[in-house]
C-alpha cells in the first residue's frame, strides 16, 4: 500500500511533530549512553591493560563497523529502520549491563571489554544506516533538513553532557557505575521508539523477490547512476577524509608538541563544538537554506583552509577561534551534505545510502589513525595538517565543480 502524500498546507513542522520529538529524544538519550560507553570502556580498559592493550581495545569496533556497515543499509531497508534502530539499542544496552554486572563481580581483564566493543561495532554498522532512513518515514521531505538540524543539535549536545556524567559515573562508582549509567541512558530509547509512529513507503521495483545481495547490488547501481548522490558521495568521503585524522589525533599530538595540555585540547574541541552547533542549530531553525549545493562546497572548501590553519595557530587563544571556524564551516557543510542525501534519496533506498555516505567516516576513517599518527612523526605536524586539509577541500571543489550537485536545492 503507497503512502498519501499530505498535501503542502498541511504539512507539520519537524519541531511540532510528536513522533519526530520522540525520535529525537530516543536518539538523544541513546547518544549520551554512546558517549558515557566510549569514556567507561576507554577508563576500564586502561585499568586492566597497558596503553598499547587499551588503544586496541578502544578500536576494536571499527574493524566490524567497516566491514559489515554496508550490509546494515541493506538490513535496514530490507525490515524497516524503526524495527531495526530498536533491536540495535536493545541489543547495546543489553551487552553494556552485562559488562557492568561483571566488571561489579569481578575482575575479568580485558576481554569481555575488547568482546564488548567487538558487539558495539557489529550493532553500530546496523544502526548507522538505520538511524539516517527512519526521518524519512517521521515527516515530509520539505521537513528534512530541519530534522538534520535537530539531529546535530542533538549530536553535539550529548557530546558536551556526555563526557562529564561519564566522568561522574567512574567518580562514584568506578567502571561498573559508569557502564551501568550507559546501559541505562540507552535503555530509555527503546520505549520512546517503540510509541513512534512511521509512515508505509512504497517498496522499489522487485523488492518482494530480491535477496540481501541484490538488494545490496541495485543501492550501489542507485548510487552510481544518480546524478546528485554520486558526486555527493566522493565529496562527503574527500571531507570526512581530510578532516576527522586532524581534528582527533592530530590535535591530541598538536595540544602536546605545544604545551597546551589536555585542558587546552579540551578549549580548542569546545571551540569546534561551539561552531558545529551554531551551524546545526541554524538549519534547525531556517528549515532550508537556498542554493543547497553551492553552500555546501563553499563552506567545505573554505572550512579545509581553516583545518590547515590549525597548525599554525600560534597560541591557543588563535587555536580556540580557529576551530570554532571549522566547526561553523565543516559543521554546515556536513549538516547540507545530510540534507541534501535525505532528500535527493528515494526513502526505500536511505538506509544503504546512508551505509555507504558513514563507511569512510565511522568505519575507515578511524582505521587510518595510526597512519595518520605515524605520518606526523615522520613529517611533522604542518605538512600532514597541510595534506589533509587539500584532501578535505577536494571534496568542496567536487561540489563546485559538478554541475548537478552544485545546483541542488532542498526541498521548500
């Protein structure tokens, strides 16, 4: 049975919407568990082993999140995402409360905790995809960009509240407390998504007779053949490429070599999220902002210059306004690039689209750290900084440069 399209006058803004409220306080509160999981795993593992122990254990979801992520799109699209993001986070909050209940017991070591992140990284290449189809099936698709707004917003709220219930989780109860908190704040998703309400879409030709492969197949053929997504494809990969080694390792060994401390480290990331969330917050408010494409390679390029910057900011005052910089800019290119993907995309094909536009970012780009790192070592920190912001502008010039994409306009 096809949807009815609800004619433009009636149509709900994202902000009034209860289901799509729901669905962002369920992905808001599983977002804080995420953030307090990464700070209690981080902490716990570094208790149980040694650095080198601990690093592995911190990237040993990103080994299955890559490999298994495209297959995600395919499950998503194949059961439905509001099905799928449910059993995702049940599954999650299930895994992280039985660690806690055994770190609480006992003292086991390191595996369940490498066991533990080996799960988050199978679930996450399921949900990613999931988690990017279900808007579509909450709102119209003039609503869309909004909705990434919100979703940013939401990002960057949790990645600021986050940390420090974490940190107030291990203070008072050590690994277990701040496994047990995560558990929790991702359990509280799961009711909330089971009362949204999602809209049927019509299936793509063949669907009913079609298997994962060749489901998988035809959102490659989508992808490929279409004259907006294809080139939105290699600039989101080039951006997310050139941009996210510097702003996590680079800027680690950056606040080191210039004696910033962790402090200053953490002033230059509140500068970045400061400028990310005012570019969030601005689509969540506009709705849509014209000349989509355009705005979206400008801002990409222009925010690359800003990453070189980075290395030659000469004090952490420059440093802290620099980033704020990148944030903005990188900050609305990425939340256009996500409006432009969920509303240039037919929504039975969004969860493998989805898949593919997250697989550089969440399941290769964090297989490149220690390249990234070992590079820095043996160049130093300018000429990496320099590379990679030219890769990250790459992807602002393939904007520029076709004409399909640069001329791409939201939804009014």
């Amino acid at each position: 049975m096809t949807a009815t399209l609800i004619p433009p006058a009636t149509v709900q803004a994202a902000h009034r919407n209860p289901d799509v409220l729901r669905w962002l306080a369920a992905y808001t509160s599983s977002m804080l568990g995420d953030s307090v999981y990464y700070l209690a795993l981080s902490w716990a593992a570094v208790q149980a082993g040694t650095p080198a122990q601990a690093g592995l254990v911190m990237s040993a979801s990103a080994l299955p999140r890559a490999v298994l992520m495209l297959g995600g799109g395919v499950i998503a699209d194949r059961f439905g995402p509001r099905r799928v993001v449910i059993a995702s986070d049940a599954v999650r909050c299930a895994a992280v409360l039985a660690v806690a209940a055994l770190l609480f017991l006992t003292s086991p070591g390191l595996w369940p905790l490498a066991l533990l992140a080996l799960v988050f990284g199978t679930v996450d290449a399921v949900f990613v995809p999931a988690v990017g189809a279900l808007p579509a099936r909450l709102t119209e698709t003039s609503q869309l960009a909004r909705v990434q707004g919100m979703r940013g917003l939401a990002i960057r709220f949790s990645s600021v509240v986050g940390a420090p219930l974490g940190g107030l989780g291990v203070a008072v109860g050590g690994a277990p407390a701040a496994f047990a908190l995560a558990g929790l704040l991702i359990a509280v998703s799961v009711p909330l998504l089971v009362f949204v309400r999602v809209r049927d879409l019509p299936a793509p030709d063949g669907a009913g007779n079609s298997t994962a492969w060749r489901d998988l197949g035809s959102g490659l053929r989508y992808i490929r053949r279409h004259r907006v997504l294809a080139p939105l494809m290699l600039a989101i990969a080039l951006g997310d490429l050139g941009f996210v080694g510097p702003l996590n390792v680079g800027l680690t060994l950056l606040a080191d070599r210039r004696g910033w401390g962790a402090s200053g480290m953490g002033w230059v990331l509140a500068g970045f999220g400061v400028g990310a969330g005012s570019a969030a917050l601005l689509l969540a408010v506009r709705g849509r902002l014209p000349r989509a494409g355009l705005v979206t390679g400008c801002a990409c390029t222009v925010g690359a210059v800003a990453v070189g910057a980075l290395a030659y900011a000469p004090t952490l005052a420059a440093a802290v306004g620099t980033a704020l910089a990148v944030g903005l800019l990188t900050g609305l290119s990425g939340a256009m690039c996500a409006a432009l993907l969920q509303t240039q995309t037919e929504p039975a094909y969004l969860g493998r689209v989805t898949a593919v536009s997250s697989l550089v970012s969440l399941g290769l780009t964090p297989l490149s750290m220690p390249f990234l790192a070992a590079a820095i070592g043996a160049w130093g920190l300018r000429p990496v900084y320099v590379v990679s912001a030219a890769v990250c502008a790459l992807g602002g010039v393939v904007a520029l440069v076709v004409p399909a994409l640069r001329t791409a306009e939201l939804p009014r």
